[in-house]
C-alpha cells in the first residue's frame, strides 16, 4: 500500500505550490509528475500480478526507487519556487544525510570523533554558508584545500596513529563527495547566464532530472535487454546494453528538454551526454566503495534508513562538472 | 512535553529504531539486558521502545553517574523512572538485586547493561552477577537480548560533543536459565545472545 499513498501524499504537497507557475518551471513540473503517476500506478500493478520471487525484488527495488524519486521531485521541485537560499538549506540537509550514511559505513576510530564533530557541525554548514553568500572563491577551495589541512591537524592532536592516513583519507573523501560536490548544485542558481536571469532554478531541475532519467533508463535498459557486464566484479547490474540504452535515451531525452535551459537543443544534448556519462562514473565507484564494505546499498547499512547516497551517488559526480562547464562556457 | 522532545531528539541524533527480530514488542514483563558502551545507550534504548511501553519500562542507572548531578537526576527520576542502584555498595544491607526486583513489582520491565560499565569496544566485557540473579528469582519474566550498534561511535565513553551517525538497537529472541545452569554459563551464554544480533 506504501507504494501508492506516500505518492499521493506527496502530490497534494506539490500541486498547489505548481498551481501559481507558468511555463517552462510549470510543463518541467507536469511532466515528471505525470511520469511519476505512471510509474507508481505501474509498480503497484505489477507488485499485485508478480509470482517469481526474483521477479518480486525486481519490483520491490523499483518501487522504492518510485517512492525516492517522489520525494526527489517534491525537493527539486520545490527549489522551482522558494528560492535560492531555501534550495541551499535544502541541498545542505541532503549532504548532511549523505554524509552520515557514508561515515557510518567506514570504520573510524575513536580518535576520529573531534574531527567528526568538526566535519558534521562546522564544516558541512560553512561550506553552505559560502555558497548562500555566494562567496565563490572561498567554497571552491575551503574543502579541498583548508578542510584537507584541518581534518589531520585535528585527528593528530587527539594522538591515535593506528591507520592514520586511511583515516583521514576515509572522512576526507566523504566531505568531498557527500558535501563538496552536492553543494555545486545549488550553486548553480548563482550563476549569471546572460538572456537567463532569475531563471536557473530550471537548468537545475533539468539537471537532476537528466542524471535521475539516466539512472532509472540505465536499469531499465539493462533489466530488459541486458547481457554483457561492464564490471561484474563491482556492480553486476551494470551492463553494456543498459549504459549504452540509458546514456543515450537520456541524452535524447535532456537535449528535448533544451527550452528549459539556456542551451540550444545540440548544446543541451552534448551537456546531457557528458552529465549522464560522469553520472554512471560516480554511480560505479559508489557502487565500489559499497562492495568493499560488503553492503549493497547504503540505505541498509542501518535498516529503516533512506539510502540517501544510493540515489545521489550520480549526481555527486556530475555536480562540480556540470556546474563548471556551464560557468566556462555561459556565463560572463 | 520534554520527554517527547527527548525521544524525538534522540531518535534523531542517533536515527535508532528498534530492529524486533527475536521477538515482539509486548506489555509482558521483560529484562532487556544490552551491551553498553555510551552514555546515550540508556536513552537511545529507551527511546526506540514503543511509547505504550515507555512508561512500563525503567531502566537501570548507577547512582554515582545519574544522581550526581540535578539535571541528571531529574531525568533519571522523572523523565525514564529510573532506578538507581549503587555499583559498590560499601553498606552490606543493601542488595542492588532486591532493589531492582523490588522496582519490578509485577508490572514494570527493566533495562540493565550487565557489564556494570561502559566499555570502550563495540564488543561487551564480561557480564555482572546481576543479571544471573535477576532471572534466578524471577523466572517468569522474558530475558531479552539488545544490541546497541554505532553508539559507541555517536557519543564515546571520555568525550562530551555527539557524531550524529546511525545507530541500531536490534533486539533478539528471549533467554531463560536453564534450571541446572551455572551462574558463569549462563552470564556467558546471555553475552554471547547479545553479540549474536551484532551481524543479524
């Protein structure tokens, strides 16, 4: 039952916060929630026809990845209309969550806890605080450069030596990831596109949006026609026909969309190649770290936990390159 | 009013939810015995019980800790129903054991961590006496098993700021003394129920 009512729920919140938009933000809007009804109105479908039990986890994962995409339109979607600053606070919740499901799946030792401290409580929110005052010099550089120092600084003082550098190497990244990169996104509401202004919210949403349709078309390619794995060591799901299929009906997919951005339809097809390509990168070397941790997916690390990094583990990736190659080539 | 704010606090710094995989929530008389290792434990474990049985369940507390200070007693006294025993008792007359039972009754739950103390690895120390006798006088009560991950990752023992990590309180399948059972048998055979959820 889950698999409908947390949908419906979620589109009594979003209908009256589109109902005031018009335009490109307003078909964007329409149009995802009208593939998200499909969707979950398909999963539950075939949840009540299923009868294999491999064919019923097949249907189970899809749906919870129907119920994140809900609450991921809800999010994104929302960011169409409070704004800036509101988009920040909330990209910062989601490296905050993020962050936690990643530093709970790596072993630190106790004399990690001071730096952790420092890492959830001081240095996640400066970097949001940088980017809400659009102090772009200082948040490109604050955690790879100053957190990079801090972090062992920190870790050294509290003496324990054991596995120093994997240590430290280990909450380093997860800052990179989980925070750095995701905070490029709402970055790019700061952005000064000429013949764009007050209108980035969409290319922000187109942007989340081309990475999520590429995930999704990547399974969705794979489940059907997928027979030669990319790295079956690392993510058995991953195969050639569904990275080709997905990263191309993707592509297809974000360059008709091109009336949203500031692109041109070819500009917009070549950005979404490049996001969808980077994206399946990050979603590979996530799916590597799991490996090695021996879980499957973040959100059961700790059962009755979202799994956060399993959805945004392509868009961590694609973030810092989207962003900058927008700001190179459109901005002024 | 507070000690919703403090379920809800807790359930969110350490996003523990109780894992029922041995048994059921029930009003029944129950001994939840866990592996210690933060000072959050007695809070977190009481938070993830459902709220019906919150006001049925005290945990256990030592009185040098949680009635040193004001605050400190008045959450252990008001807000959990604590019942403070003393770990060293230096008066032979009293007995942490009749204590404890006698908070019972016929009505209420216990929490108690066996250990007596924190421990600094997520794996616990030996057991205490305590929870030997506890089920020697008192055999019809269930004796549960619980399993406090990542807490000791969240709050260590020594330090004062929380990491707000996840944590996971699994409960197991209740035990019973076996009527020809060793007093050290079973206080290993209760450590090992404990550290059997830790990979469940």
């Amino acid at each position: 039952m889950k698999t409908l009512v947390i949908p419906l729920v979620l589109l009594g919140t979003i209908v009256p916060a589109v109902a005031p938009a018009d335009g490109p933000a307003r078909w964007l809007l329409e149009g995802v929630l009208g593939l998200l009804v499909v969707a979950s109105v398909t999963g539950w479908v075939m949840s009540r026809r299923v009868t294999t039990e491999a064919g019923r986890k097949t249907v189970q994962n899809m749906n919870v990845r129907i119920r994140a995409w809900w609450f991921m339109a809800a999010l994104f979607g929302l960011a169409l209309f409070i704004g800036r600053i509101g988009t920040t606070v909330l990209s910062g919740l989601i490296s905050f969550l993020a962050l936690r499901e990643f530093i709970t799946l790596t072993p630190t030792r106790p004399g990690d806890h001071q730096s952790l401290f420092w890492v959830f409580f001081v240095i996640t929110p400066l970097q949001y605080y940088l980017v809400a005052v659009e102090w772009y010099g200082l948040a490109i550089i604050m955690i790879p450069v100053y957190a990079f120092m801090f972090i062992p600084i920190r870790s050294a003082l509290q003496g324990d030596v054991k596995q120093f550098l994997e240590r430290t190497a280990k909450v380093q990244w997860g800052l990179m990831v989980c925070v750095y990169c995701v905070s490029h996104a709402p970055m790019l509401l700061s952005l000064d596109i000429p013949g764009y202004g007050g209108q980035n919210a969409k290319l922000l949403f187109w942007f989340v949006l081309v990475t999520q349709l590429s995930d999704v078309l990547q399974w969705i390619w794979g489940k059907s026609l997928g027979k030669h794995k990319i790295a079956p060591q690392v993510s058995p799901n991953k195969t050639w026909e569904g990275f080709i299929g997905g990263i191309a009906s993707a592509t297809v997919i974000g360059a008709a969309l091109w009336w949203a951005t500031p692109f041109t339809p070819a500009q917009a097809g070549a950005m979404a190649l490049v996001v969808t390509l980077i994206g399946f990168g990050g979603g590979l070397v996530m799916s590597a770290i799991k490996r090695d941790r021996g879980v499957k997916d973040y959100g059961t690390v700790i059962e009755g936990h979202g799994g956060v990094m399993d959805r945004i583990d392509s868009l961590c990736f694609a973030a810092p390159v989207f962003f900058h190659l927008t700001r190179y080539w459109f901005t002024t | 009013m507070l000690r919703w704010t403090l379920v809800g606090l807790s359930r969110l710094v350490s996003g523990a939810r109780a894992r029922w995989v041995g048994c059921e929530p029930h009003p029944r008389q129950r001994i939840y015995f866990a592996n210690h290792t933060s000072h959050l434990d007695t809070l977190v474990l009481w938070s993830a019980l459902p709220s019906s049985l919150r006001p049925l369940t005290r945990p256990v507390a030592a009185r040098d800790y949680w009635g040193a200070t004001a605050p400190r007693r008045f959450l252990a006294e008001r807000i959990f129903n604590a019942v403070l025993i003393d770990r060293a008792p230096t008066d032979p007359l009293v007995n942490p054991v009749a204590e404890m039972l006698q908070a019972m009754g016929h009505r209420h739950s216990l929490i108690i961590f066996p250990e007596g103390t924190r421990n600094s690895t997520p794996e616990p120390g030996t057991f205490k006496g305590g929870l030997y006798y506890l089920a020697r006088e008192r055999s019809d009560v269930e004796l549960v098993p619980v399993f406090m991950e990542n807490l000791n990752r969240i709050l260590p023992k020594g330090s004062f700021l929380p990491v707000p990590l996840l944590g996971g309180v699994t409960i197991g399948a209740p035990i019973r003394l076996d009527a020809s059972e060793e007093k050290a048998d079973f206080l290993a055979r209760a450590r090992a129920a404990v550290l059997a959820l830790h990979s469940t």
